[in-house]
C-alpha cells in the first residue's frame, strides 16, 4: 500500500500546503500560523544540517508515489535510545484509509531493528481519539497527561503522553 523515503526538496510545496491547513493543524499539537514557502525550505535546510538526531520520512503509496503523508523522529537521544514520534496524513483524501497505521507500524520496526532505539515516545491531543486508538493498536501505553498546555481554537487542551518500548532488548 505504501512505502517510506526521506523527504526531500521537492516535498516542501505539498507539506507547505499542509502545514497552511487548519484543520489539518487542528488535530496536532502544533499552533497554527501561517508559514509561507521560503520558512520550510529554511526547516529543511536546518533539517538537512541535523540528520543526526532526526529522521524525516515522506509516507508515499505504492504505484503513483504520491505523497499522501510524513512520519518523524524527532530528538533522538542516541546514549538513552530513544526519540520522539510524530505522523501526520496531510492528503485528506488518504486520511482513514489505513496509512497512519501502516506508516507507524514500518517506523516502530525501522526504530527498534535498525537505528537500535529501546523507547518511542509521543504527544498526542485528548481529543485526537482516531489518533490514540491507532496508537494504541500499535502498542503505545499512555503515560501521563500534560494539562491544558495548548491553547486552540479559544481553549486550552490536554496532551497525552503515549510510550512504546521494545520489550526484547
């Protein structure tokens, strides 16, 4: 259905567009702001500069190679082994169709049987639920709860912190 690459130069118009859509912005942690073209090309230059410490996918499908989505690590701790996670579909119409998952699932067994990583960890909004349930289903545990620590849409919001260790190692 889909396969993994990292993303490069010429993904930045598509996430540009996506990073501009509220309500895809609306279901994760991030504000919204509007960010115009010449700040994520910046992002990715400083992205290119870090690789050490992240890891930035594009989830593209089999057959077009369409770019439906990202899947990150983030902040990888290398003496701890762990690094945070993060996933966003930004192709609306390949929202709900199993993508997240399969995209997670390929991410967690790059993390545990390639780069040697132990822990992932994530934030995820209260109120995401299609979020935490896929989360969930691929072995993320709830660990706490951030309260109120972000303000959307005139409200403040809970984050839930959801980990997954690799039991065997």
């Amino acid at each position: 259905m889909i396969y993994l690459r990292e993303i490069n130069k010429t993904d930045i118009s598509t996430l540009n567009k996506w990073r501009n859509d509220k309500e895809i912005i609306d279901t994760l942690g991030s504000v919204f702001r509007y960010i115009n073209e010449e700040t994520d090309l910046n992002w990715f230059e400083n992205y290119m500069r870090t690789r050490t410490n992240n890891v930035r996918l594009a989830i593209c499908t089999q057959g077009n190679d369409a770019l439906v989505g990202v899947v990150n690590l983030t902040n990888i701790d290398w003496q701890n082994r762990n690094a945070e996670f993060s996933i966003m579909i930004g192709e609306k119409t390949s929202q709900g169709k199993g993508y997240g998952t399969e995209a997670t699932t390929m991410m967690i067994k790059h993390c545990f049987e390639n780069l040697n990583l132990h822990r992932l960890y994530l934030h995820v909004l209260d109120y995401n639920t299609k979020a935490i349930d896929m989360y969930k289903k691929v072995g993320f545990k709830e660990e706490g709860k951030l309260k109120q620590c972000i303000y959307k849409n005139n409200k403040y919001h809970d984050m839930l912190v959801m980990g997954l260790v690799q039991e065997n190692n």
